[in-house]
C-alpha cells in the first residue's frame, strides 16, 4: 500500500517528532511510505531519513489554485493520505473538494490544548468532518466521538512515542533541572523558572519562542542560573547534562518528552495530564502531581530525590509502553481497518 505522511513543515515539537519516527518505522518495515510538506521540510529536515521520498510543495499563500492543482497530483498517488495537525487535514480535504483523488484520508490529532479548548474547529461537524480519525489520547478520542459524532470503527487511538538518540551535544556546565517545552502560556513554563528560584536550583529551559509577549516576560525572570535555549532541535541530545526534569504544562496529549526523560533515565516530576502521563503514572506514581501548589512541587522534588531509583525499571517501560514494534503493529492495524482491500 502506498502511504503518504503529511505535514506543514517540520517545526521543532513533539508532533513533528512523531511525524518523523512514524515515517522511519513504516520505511524501516519496508513500507511503501513518503512524505508531503506542504511548505518546505524545515528545521527538524536533518533528522529525516533521507531514503525516504519527499515532496516539498512551497506553497505561499494557502489559497493558491495553483498549488491546491499540484498537491492533489501528488496526493492521487496514493492510496492512504495520512495528515497530522487539524489545519494539515483542512488543506488536504478542500483539495480533495476542489480536485478529487482516491485515496483515504486520516486526521491524525496532536491537538494539545484539548483539556483547557473542547471547541470544535469551523466546519469540522459538516464540510470537514473526517471520515477517520487518529487521537493521540484518550481524551482526544472521546472528543472525536462525542463532538464530531464519529463511527467508533473510524476513530483509532495511537499513542505517541520516540526513537531513542544516544548522540550527546556537549555544554559548558550542568544543571540540577531541565524543561523541554516551547515558550507559551499554555506551557506553564513560568512555573518551572519559580520553582527553581524557591530551591535555589540551575535549570535549562529548552524551546523555542511561540508567544512573543509571554517570551519577554520569561526573559525577565532569567538568573545567571536560569537560562533558555532556543537552538536546541532534539532534546535528547543534552539531557545528560541535567539531574532531574520537569514539565508543567497546562495541557497535553503526550506529553512526548516524559518518554524522551525515562529513555534516558531521567526523573522527573510532571503535572498530570495526557496520554503518556496516564501509561507512566501507573509504574512511577511519585513522578506525577495534580496540582500546581509551589509548596507540593518542592516537597514532592525532595520526596523524589530522597527515594532510591531503580534506573534499569526505565529502560524497561520505556521498551515495553513505547518501543517501536508495539507502534508499528498499532499503526499498521489502523491502515488495515481503515483500506482492507489494498493492503498487502
């Protein structure tokens, strides 16, 4: 079956990760897989297996007819249309309105505000609505179903996961707290930066700006212990380099880099929301709080680092809840359900 992945551009962030992973597990299986970016590969295109196709459409102005004409050329080559962001999906379907292919077209789902934002999109409940649906969460899931009134048999649940980089990027010092998040209010990061302050700990904050006016006042709470770097592309690759990591976003589907911490045997303490919060809270209870009392998150930091860690319990979730074979069998079981005939 030939699949085509689509997305924007390869922005740094969890989504695009996964959209990078999703396109390496189906190639690493001998799918037939390429990928679509609307605008242009991006930041993250380093990290792109270069075996695998690619079609950069470059498109300026996302009305163009033009442009819609060319990717719908692309698009009908294909037999399973695969797109990840809601916006993606939008594009991809006034195409097909406009210039009709045959292929079948999913809605994968990282929408990551949906605890605090349960609206739906304009025109998903009619002219958008999906014919199938991928949620990263369970939340999302039931969103699809009770909002968008979607068939069960064509919404699929696919949790997220990552591919383990042991490549290291070396620094100039360490750090007693890491959080990987990019810099808006919904992140919470702000949280973090307090956190550190009332237990006199370093902490790197590592993200990129996508709210300049939060972004400023971030700036202004900077010590010469609290530092953020927005040059960071994989996270992964400087995790080493802290003791202990944080996340304190208001919302979440994965969140992917509590994975990206166990991969690499790093506690943390994390609020309690998304998908993998709900896998990981089930083997490392004390890692996650409800709430957002400073006074909970120092006593609970403590509480952490007092306890003895058995460090070989990471590895093993994370193999057992996020390896790429389990990934790809879910992934391949929704292909199947969603175009039996074609597969192969």
């Amino acid at each position: 079956m030939k699949i085509l992945q689509v997305i924007d551009t390869l922005n740094v962030g969890g989504a695009e990760k996964v959209f990078i992973d999703m396109c390496s597990v189906l190639f690493e299986n001998n799918q037939q897989v390429s990928a679509l970016f609307l605008l242009e590969s991006g930041a993250l295109s380093s990290e792109f297996n270069p075996e695998i196709q690619k079609f950069e459409l470059y498109r300026k102005n996302k009305w163009s007819v033009k442009k819609m004409k060319e990717c719908s050329i692309i698009l009908n080559k294909f037999e399973i249309v695969h797109c990840h962001f809601r916006h993606v999906y939008r594009y991809v379907t006034l195409v097909n309105k406009l210039f009709p292919f045959n292929a079948k077209i999913i809605l994968h789902d990282h929408y990551g505000s949906i605890d605090v934002d349960t609206k739906v999109p304009f025109l998903f409940s009619s002219f958008f609505k999906p014919n199938f649906y991928i949620g990263v969460s369970n939340t999302l899931v039931k969103w699809a179903k009770n909002n968008l009134q979607l068939e069960d048999k064509n919404v699929f649940l696919l949790e997220n996961i990552i591919i383990k980089n042991l490549q290291i990027k070396e620094r100039k010092k360490n750090y007693d707290f890491i959080l990987v998040s990019n810099i808006k209010k919904i992140k919470n990061n702000q949280f973090a930066i307090d956190l550190a302050k009332k237990l006199n700990k370093s902490l790197l904050l590592v993200g990129k700006n996508q709210d300049e006016s939060y972004y400023q006042n971030i700036q202004n709470s900077l010590t010469d212990s609290i530092e953020i770097d927005a040059t960071i592309s994989n996270a992964q690759q400087v995790l080493h380099c802290a003791k202990f990591g944080l996340h304190t976003s208001f919302s979440e589907t994965g969140p992917l880099v509590l994975i990206e911490y166990i991969a690499h045997g790093l506690p943390f303490l994390a609020y309690e929301t998304g998908e993998v919060s709900k896998v990981l809270k089930n083997y490392f209870p004390l890692f996650f709080i409800d709430n957002f009392d400073i006074n909970q998150w120092e006593e609970r930091v403590k509480k952490i680092n007092e306890n003895q860690i058995d460090y070989s319990k990471f590895e093993n979730v994370f193999q057992k809840e996020f390896g790429k074979l389990n990934y790809y069998r879910k992934l391949v079981e929704i292909y199947i359900c969603i175009n039996p005939k074609n597969w192969q």
